[in-house]
C-alpha cells in the first residue's frame, strides 16, 4: 500500500509539475511553514449540509476552534476543538491536539464523545516517527499503525492551511492521516486556484485565496477560502455524494 501511494504521489506531482506555478512537498522534511501565521485565540464555524437535489438543510452544528501557543520553546502547540449539536446534551465531540511548535507534526490526539444514550467513547493517540497508537489506560479503541514517515494530523487542515506560503497557481501535496482512520496516510493535492473576495455581514468584501482538491476517484472536492489577511479560513464549501457541506466562521 504504502508503495502503491509513493507511486501515485509521483505521478501526481509529475503532471501538477509541468501545469501548475510550483508544487510543494509538504512532509517532514518540508521548511517553510510561515508558524507566525498562527494565533492564540478562539474561531466559531456554523457547519451545516445542504442536499444538492432538496436544498434541505441538515446536521447543523457549532464548531469551536481555539490555538494556544507555546511560552517556550520546548512546549507544543494546541489546539483544542468543540463540536456542539442543535442540542449540545444531544450530541458534544471534544479534540485536543498537540503538535510540535517547530514541525507542525503531531505528538498528541485525544478525543471524546459525548451524546445522550450512549457511553462517553474516548480515544488517544500517541504518535512517533514511525508509529501511531492509541494508549490503552486512556482509550476505548484499540489502535497501532506504522508508518514509513511521520504524517499531518488532517484534523487539523484549517491551521494547516493558515501556515502555508500560499500563492496563486501554486500546489501542495500533504502527507495528511486523520487519526485512527482505516484510509492509510496519502499524498493530498491541494491547489490554490486564485483569489476572490468573500463578504461577511458588515464587513467588506475581504481577499482570499481559493483553495481547492479533487478527491481522488470520485467527484467529490472541496474548497477553502483563505484571508489574505488574518490568514483564517473564513470558509469551506464541500461536495461528497450529492450533498454540500459547508462551514462559515462567525468570528475573527
């Protein structure tokens, strides 16, 4: 497998290559993250999903996002989530990520699931270079994946975004895992197609860049918009299986 995704990044890099402005490998090996992107701080998303035939509105939700920086060198960067349903008894997901301050590569992923009718579900990853595990005195699942190189936590692709030199034209291809997933790591295209401007409320309309994939076999994408300014992205709009997903940031 892991042979079968070396060969398909090649083959992917070797024709965005030749059509897009550059491409930029983004493993752990890759330098020029801009970690002054980032800030300390709380986003709010609304998220919902729309049928592409119905226009029916479901699974709506509130989406907290908050960034804590390191004091020190040595400290790690978190970033804390919060998923809340229409009714947060109904339905609360918590995520604590913990990542390298110089990196951006995961040490630590934990998360809790809480809904009515059900037994709290938690679990926590450990991650090294080559490996990826769950520990079993803090998780309910039990999980272990090698891996040839350490990954990107793809629970955290809005802050990843937010660090990366974008430009238009320019191409990335992310070595992204979201945690305990049986989709083994891959080589994600991600392409900024150019900039736009998107209005919220009373606010001007604000500079972004359009970030775009095409998931591999299928028809299914999704896009990010970008601040030029504030680097947040301030919205996602995806298309999976005949319905819209799409998550606005109320705040910042």
């Amino acid at each position: 497998m892991v042979l079968k995704n070396l060969i398909v990044f090649i083959c992917l890099s070797s024709f965005y290559i030749s059509t897009a402005q550059s491409v930029d490998t983004v493993d752990f090996h890759y330098k020029h993250f801009h970690l002054k992107n980032l800030h300390s701080g709380q986003r709010k998303y609304l998220v919902y999903s729309e049928d592409s035939a119905t226009q029916k509105k479901s699974g709506v939700y509130i989406w907290e996002r908050n960034i804590a920086l390191p004091h020190h060198s040595n400290e790690p960067i978190v970033i804390d989530q919060k998923w809340f349903s229409l009714d947060s008894q109904l339905f609360v997901r918590t995520i604590h990520s913990e990542v390298d301050a110089h990196t951006f590569l995961p040490t630590l992923h934990h998360t809790i699931l809480s809904a009515i009718g059900r037994p709290q579900h938690t679990e926590h990853y450990l991650f090294t270079p080559q490996l990826i595990y769950t520990d079993s005195l803090i998780s309910n699942k039990k999980f272990k994946l090698a891996v040839a190189h350490p990954i990107f936590n793809w629970e955290l692709d809005l802050e990843t975004f937010s660090i990366l030199p974008l430009q238009i034209g320019k191409s990335f291809v992310i070595n992204f895992y979201h945690p305990g997933s049986t989709i083994l790591p891959f080589y994600y295209l991600y392409t900024v197609e150019g900039m736009t401007t998107i209005s919220r409320y009373a606010q001007k309309s604000i500079p972004c860049y359009q970030i775009r994939i095409n998931y591999p076999n299928s028809h299914n994408y999704s896009i990010w918009w970008v601040d030029v300014k504030t680097h947040n992205v301030i919205k996602m709009k995806e298309y999976f299986n005949g319905k819209y997903r799409y998550k606005l940031l109320l705040n910042a």
